[in-house]
C-alpha cells in the first residue's frame, strides 16, 4: 500500500511543469541558434578573439611593461608583424593584452549585474503593488541621470583600476537587466504554475527562484549579452577620454587614443588593429545577442 500523500504528486507536477517548459523553451532556442549562421559566426568570433588574447601571449610572448624607447614607432614587418607603438611596446602583442582587460571586464560587468538585476526585477515584479512602485521609482531615479556623467565623475575622483571600473560599471548597468526582468515576470507571475505554488504554500523566495527566474532565462541571456558589448565599448570610451587603466595597463580603447596621436605622422599601424578588433568584438556580441533573442521569439510563437 502506498503512502505516499495526496499532496506530494501535485507537488512534483508542479516542479516539473515550469521547469520542463524552461527546458523545452531552451531546448528550441538552442536549435534555432545552431540553425543560424549568424549566430555561429558571431560565436566563432568571440571563441578566435578569446583564444588570441589568453593563449596567444603564450605561444607570442613580448614585453608590455618596459618602455623601450629605441624601438618606438617600427613599422610592421620582422619582429614585429604589426609595429611598435610610441612607448616601444609590440602592437600585436599589445592587443593580446588588451583585450584580456577589455573581455574580463565585460564578463564580469555582465555576470554581476545579471544576478543583481534579475534578483530586484524579480522581486519587483513578483510583490508588486506599493512595493513595485517604489522599487521602479528608485531605477527611475538613476535613469534620469545620464550614466556617462556619474561614471565620468567616479572616476575622476578615484585612481581607475580594473575592477574598481568593473564596480562602477556594475552600479550602472543593472537598472535595464532589472526593468526587463520585472516586465517578464510582471506577464509570469498570473500563470498557472505560479498560482499553483501559492496555493500550496509555497514561499516567495521558491516561486522567485524556482519557478520565475528559470522561465525569465531567456530575457537574462539577451540583455547579459548586450551587457557585454556596451561594456566593452564604455572601457573603450573612458580610456579614449584618459580615463582609462594606467599604465603599464591596456586596454583596446587606450590604444585607440594613443594611437590617434600619431596617426598624422604615418603610423597607422596604431589605430586601425584595435579599432578593427574592437568593432568585430562588439559585432560578434551583438550578433549573438540579436539571434538569442529571435530564437527566444520562435519558440515562445511555437508553445
């Protein structure tokens, strides 16, 4: 005889209801992006430009913290496929570097305000009411202050360093993970599945976690990858504007500046490797995070 109780199966139909229709979600927009030369390109981009700026200081080894005077401003060929720039550094040893900085951070940014913007919207959006209310206000308050301008400001006030800018970066950039979250968990929250839950006690904190974010995760993998690109290109920004990492540090944008300095005097080589590098890494992101979000759209048309 079982004794098993009458509770107990509802409850495990219940735990497989959302999270089968998460998987069955994912499972759709994985094909669809795999279908998708786009998508494919983009992510064998960002997998070549990763490769080249981790392991090719390996295999490509230079010296990027000596100033070396005597080998400023080579032009490419020989020693140094892509020339030297004004301090003596290899070019192409310096968009290894570079980029090491630039991927880290736009990572980090992204992952951090993912977890901190899904947790607010998240909550946002399930307690509603005067709750809500207050919890849009706040965001609607940072948002009317450009974020250019307060970044500007924290740094200037501060010495930057990688993840003091990762920080900053970090402050600014949840508010639009947390709005679109809270929108999707806003259409969520009436459904079945999480009706169900509170009808059988479930906690707010399991239905957030258990049941909302899981069935949000598609809303979460696009706006994290967008997250990406936009960092990158803020680092790129500030250090353009000298407010960058100092040296003997790099960034891709901080040799953009440096470079444009020198443009006039012939050396190309300075501006045209990480401007290139820095556009296909930004549209290699974007590519990947237009095409999740037309897989996401399929398969939602397609349940």
């Amino acid at each position: 005889m079982s004794t098993l109780e009458p509770l107990d199966a509802p409850e495990l139909l219940l735990d497989a209801g959302p999270s089968a229709t998460a998987r069955g979600s994912g499972r759709l927009a994985v094909q669809a992006f795999l279908h998708n030369r786009r998508a494919l390109f983009g992510l064998g981009v960002v997998a070549v430009i990763a490769a080249f700026c981790f392991i090719g200081p390996l295999l490509y080894r230079t010296d990027q913290v000596t100033v070396q005077l005597d080998l400023a401003n080579l032009s490419p060929g020989g020693a140094n496929p892509l020339g030297t720039d004004a301090s003596g550094y290899d070019v192409l040893g310096r968009l290894m570097t570079g980029g090491q900085s630039s991927l880290e951070l736009g990572f980090a940014v992204a992952i951090t305000t993912t977890v901190i913007g899904t947790l607010y919207g998240a909550i946002a959006g399930y307690v509603g009411g005067f709750v809500d209310a207050a919890m849009m206000r706040i965001i609607d308050t940072f948002l009317a202050v450009p974020g250019i301008v307060l970044l500007l400001m924290m740094v200037s006030m501060f010495t930057p360093t990688l993840w003091g800018i990762i920080v900053l970066l970090s402050l600014l950039s949840w508010l639009g993970a947390a709005r679109l979250v809270r929108g999707e968990v806003l259409a969520l929250r009436t459904r079945d599945f999480v009706q169900a839950a509170r009808m059988m006690g479930g906690s707010g904190s399991r239905i957030v976690l258990r049941h909302l974010v899981p069935n949000a995760a598609g809303v979460i993998l696009v706006s994290g990858t967008f997250t990406i690109a936009d960092s990158i290109l803020t680092l790129s920004a500030l250090s353009f504007l000298g407010l960058g990492l100092p040296p003997p540090h790099a960034d891709w944008g901080t040799m953009l500046s440096a470079g444009l300095n020198s443009l006039y005097d012939g050396y190309w080589w300075q501006v045209y490797p990480p401007a290139a590098i820095l556009i296909v890494t930004v549209v290699a992101f974007n590519l990947i995070g237009d095409t999740v979000h037309g897989a996401l759209d399929s398969s939602t048309k397609r349940r």
